[in-house]
C-alpha cells in the first residue's frame, strides 16, 4: 500500500493498464534489490545492470518522484542532493542508487561486523578460552554462571562488550543470561552496566617486604630507584595477554598486516567514524590487528544503526494515501 508503489504507473492510467505499470516496474526494482545485496554495494547500481533488468519505460518510473516524495531509485545528479545521502560519497563508475536503501538494510560493514561476530560464537576453543579466563563468573554483576543452564537469569552465555566490534577475547567475556539481556545490543554504559575486571586481574597492593633486596651479583652497577638509567635496548614487543592466539583464534597473513575494516572500499561510498562512541568504553583487553567493526557506514538521526536500534517510526512515504493537493510539499 506505499504511495511510492502506487505511483509507479503513468499519470492518466488507470485499470489493467496501471496494474501492469506497476507490476512491471516494482518487477526491475526487485531484481536491482537483489542485485545489490548480493555484491553488497550498499545500494548503488551500474547502468549496465539497470539495463539489463529494466527497459526505458520501466525505468523511468522508477526514476520519476511523484507525491512530492522522492523516487525508488535515484540518477547521481538528484541523489547527490538527496537526504539519503546525508553522510556519504557517491562512488564513481556507478550511475544510480536505491533510494534509503541504509535505511532499510544492513550496510555492507555492517554485515561485515555480523558474520565475524555469529562466527566467534561458534568458536568452540575460543569460547573456552573466554571461560578459562573469567572462570564463568559474570563480567557485569559478578555472579558464577552455569554452563549447563540454558534457560534461567544464571545461565552462562558469551557477549560482546563492544556490539559493533568482532575482535576474539579482546572484546568477548562471560555473561549471566539476566545480564546480557538486560545489556542487549548495547554498551555497558549505556545499558547501565559496569565491566568488572576478571577474576585473575586484581593485583595485590605492594607490602613492606615486597621490595626486593640488593641484588647479590658482583656489580649490580647503578641503583634506578636513585639514579635511572635508561636501557639502550628496546623491550620485546609482546601481544596483550587477553588476546586469543593462534590455536583459538586462526588469523590468516591479511587479516595481521591490515585492519579487516577500512574506511571505505569500492562500490560502498562509506565515510565517517561509524556509530561507536567518540571515547572507547571499557574493553577486556587491547584492540587486536584482526579487529573486525565498528562499521564505517554513517548512521545518524536518519539512519539508524539495524543493529542497535529497537524500534523505528514509520516513514512519512510509507502512507497508504497519496497527499491533498495542498499538503503535497508539506
């Protein structure tokens, strides 16, 4: 019953003819649908495969806004100007784009951050890992979970603190099932939760025999507490002791010499920071070069992040009506 979908027959044609009009065009916008999510373009489309999908009338629909409500797929020249675009950067070698198509569908980084989370929870050894440090005891209210217990507030499940990073036991603790559903898809600060440190991370406050006497060899040279003297050999480089290594988590020679996400990549015209916050929560341990998230796609008052948010109003073109005449620009 969308407007925009009632719109996609010729003015003045009405009956079967209108029917077909809209048949045929929701037909070609269906198929580009199809199209861009399968090679993941976050909505944009080549005129090669508008062309192969749609004929001219067909299309012109498509590209025709009526209702004073914009069209179902946008030319570059009016979808630069359009709010959907609010945020990004229209990628060269592409000539249209999906109108909304960020509003109603996970962006490609997005999906990225999905897949890459789903595939840790099926990690058997990192999911053990996990348990082995935190000694199933809850990360956010400190009580001992059960393993066994698939159904009450004291079960133990596995949650990702960040939910917009997939990044192995750097970002992945032990949670009660009350918590984690109290957390949901959200950071601990703003689910009103506190990280609380694992089990063996609390180090016992240095006592008056903790300092160590003279060392005995024959010259222990110069004493640092007095006079420091720095050493001309730089420390090994070692990894944070809350990352997995390679038996847990498997990493492949490009996913350690780069970031996974990048700012943008081709056929997605992403830009900005993504939705974290601007100051990083509270994490188990250190971001890991196999980092998978946030996503870099904008998402703002327009768009609202699929995976975060929990309801969203209907948009104004998805009336059943079509406008008055003297509402139309309203």
């Amino acid at each position: 019953m969308s407007v925009k979908v009632r719109g996609l027959a010729d003015p003045g044609a009405t009956g079967l003819r209108a029917k077909r009009q809209r048949a045929e065009s929701l037909g070609v916008w269906v198929q580009l649908l199809s199209w861009v999510s399968g090679e993941r373009s976050d909505g944009f489309v080549t005129a090669d495969i508008l062309d192969l999908f749609g004929w001219d009338e067909a299309n012109a629909r498509l590209l025709r806004a009526r209702y004073g409500r914009a069209p179902l797929l946008h030319r570059r020249d009016d979808g630069e100007q359009c709010e959907c675009m609010t945020g990004r950067t229209w990628v060269e070698d592409f000539d249209f784009l999906i109108h909304d198509y960020l509003d109603r569908n996970p962006s490609r980084s997005e999906n990225d951050v999905h897949r890459a989370k789903a595939k840790e929870l099926k990690n058997s050894a990192l999911k053990a890992a996990v348990r082995a440090r935190d000694g199933d005891i809850c990360r956010y209210c400190g009580r001992t979970c059960q393993h066994s217990d698939r159904v009450s507030d004291a079960g133990l499940t596995f949650d990702h603190v960040d939910p917009e990073v997939a990044d192995g036991m750097s970002n992945l603790v032990v949670a009660c099932r009350g918590c984690n559903r109290r957390k949901s898809k959200r950071t601990p600060e703003a689910a009103g939760l506190v990280l609380l440190p694992a089990p063996g991370d609390a180090q016992p406050a240095p006592g008056p025999t903790s300092n160590p006497g003279p060392d005995p060899s024959p010259d222990p040279g110069p004493d640092p507490s007095t006079n420091p003297v720095p050493d001309p050999t730089p420390p090994p480089v070692t990894a944070p002791t809350t990352s997995t290594d390679a038996s847990v988590y498997p990493q492949s020679s490009a996913e350690t010499s780069a970031p996974t996400q990048v700012p943008a990549s081709p056929g997605t015209g992403r830009v900005g920071s993504g939705t974290a916050p601007s100051t990083d929560p509270p994490r188990p341990g250190q971001p890991t070069a196999y980092r998978i998230g946030p996503p870099t796609t904008p998402r703002g008052p327009i768009h609202g992040s699929p995976y975060l948010r929990t309801s969203r109003p209907a948009p104004e073109h998805h009336a059943g009506h079509p406008p008055q005449p003297d509402q139309e620009h309203q």
